[in-house]
C-alpha cells in the first residue's frame, strides 16, 4: 500500500504542477512558468530539462521507460511535456518546443500501442504534436 500512496502523491504532484504552469502561461508570465516547470522536471520527469532537451526522442522514451511509471503516469509526462513546448512557443524559443513536442509525440505513441484502450484524447494529442511539428 505505501508504494501505491507514493505513486498517487507523485501523480497528484505532476498534475498540480500542470495546472500551475498553464494558469502562468495563459497570464502571459511565460517567464516564470519555464522556471516551475524546470524546477520540477528531475523529480517528476525523471531527467532534468536540459538532460531531456540533450536526449533524442527515441532515447529518451527507452529512458523514461526505465522509470517503470504507469501508462497512466506516462499520459501525465505527455502533458507535462506539452505544456513545457507550449512555453517555449510563446517565449519564441522554436527548437526547444521542436524538441519536447517530438519527445511528448514518441512518448503518446508508445502509450497508445502499449494500451490498446481507445483514447480520443491520446488521439488529440498526437494529432496536435503531428501538427506543431509539421508546422516548424
């Protein structure tokens, strides 16, 4: 049971933290969003920012797989992950958004091979990855 209440604190953890940068992003604090979030990547993400901006995506998913966290952890990371593109979109910072959307697109395809349950918002997702890369 302690090993269940770990993984629940830690997921409640990663979707506070969500919820927290995109209330920054959407008040145009960008700034301080990219700081919350990079405070939070080695313990929630595993790797720090700069760890994951350095991996390519096909390593990165074989690292965090090593993690051993739940699909449904996983679809929090992609989130995570999104939400972290979407601030450096608005801080003009193309490459780095280039970069987690492709990691967060390698990562929900996973995700939906893995778990051969339908999910239409795992379908959103890629298809809104698909597009913000097509579009670089």
């Amino acid at each position: 049971m302690p090993a269940i209440d770990f993984f629940r604190r830690k997921s409640q953890n990663l979707s506070t933290v969500i919820e927290s940068i995109y209330g920054l992003r959407t008040n145009d604090q960008a700034d301080k969003a990219l700081a919350v979030a990079s405070q939070n990547f080695s313990e929630l993400a595993g790797y720090t920012l700069s760890e994951i901006l350095a991996m390519k995506a096909d390593v990165y998913l074989q690292e965090i797989l090593k993690q051993h966290f739940s699909l449904s952890y996983l679809e929090q990371l992609v989130k995570f992950l999104l939400e972290t593109s979407d601030i450096f979109t608005q801080l003009q910072r193309k490459a780095e958004m280039l970069n987690l959307s492709e990691k967060a697109l390698y990562l929900i395809k996973y995700l939906i091979e893995t778990d051969k349950t339908y999910s239409p918002e795992r379908e959103n997702f890629v298809a809104l990855l698909e597009e913000k890369i097509k579009n670089k």
